[in-house]
C-alpha cells in the first residue's frame, strides 16, 4: 500500500497559478496586490520545486520514521480545577445566549 503511495505521488506534479493563489487568498481571508501574489507564487512553486528534489533521493534501505525524536510525552490525569459557572463564564462575552458563546460564522463551504 504504502508503494503505491509514492508511486502514485511520483505521478503528481503540482504548478502554483494564478488560480490556486487567488483561491488562497480568498480561503485566508488575505487582500494582497499584484507583486503579492507574484511573489507568493514564485515562492511556493521554489518550495515545490525543493520537494520535488528531495524525490530524487534513493530511500528504499531508509527506515520511515514513526516519531522526529525519542521522547515520550508525559501525560497525567485530568483534573477540574478552578471551574467557573457558566454565568460568571459568559458574563463578559460580546455575544452569548444564555448557555454559548455566540460567534460570526467564518467558514463558507461554497
């Protein structure tokens, strides 16, 4: 399985347009000018192009990593602590119900 993943990722060559850097901006919530754009565009085809030479490496005697580095995250047991009530919570909210916070709507799936 893990095969036809980089087989199939060999296959796939990206090019940063016009197009995709609009998109971006729009999904960011970003208004940038022309020279903006030009160089977000050349920047990101440059980083593809740094992905794209790492694709030239022989890795098949290497090893995938699991974890960066050896150490263990040390969890504990969760506590309640410190609990405010929910009048005291939403006392200073800009917008809240009753029992919420109320909140603008910021992603648009369309």
């Amino acid at each position: 399985m893990a095969d036809d993943f980089v087989t199939n990722f060999d296959l796939f060559v990206m090019n940063i347009d016009e197009k995709l850097i609009s998109r971006l901006e729009h999904l960011a919530r970003l208004e940038l000018s022309e020279e903006e754009r030009k160089g977000i565009q050349k920047d990101l085809n440059n980083i593809l192009g740094m992905v794209e030479k790492l694709n030239e490496l022989d890795t098949a005697e290497v090893e995938p990593l699991v974890y960066v580095s050896e150490a263990q995250n040390v969890l504990r047991e969760d506590e309640v602590k410190h609990q405010l009530d929910r009048s005291k919570g939403l006392k200073n909210a800009p917008q809240q119900n009753g029992e919420y916070f109320e909140v603008p709507k910021v992603i648009d799936l369309k």
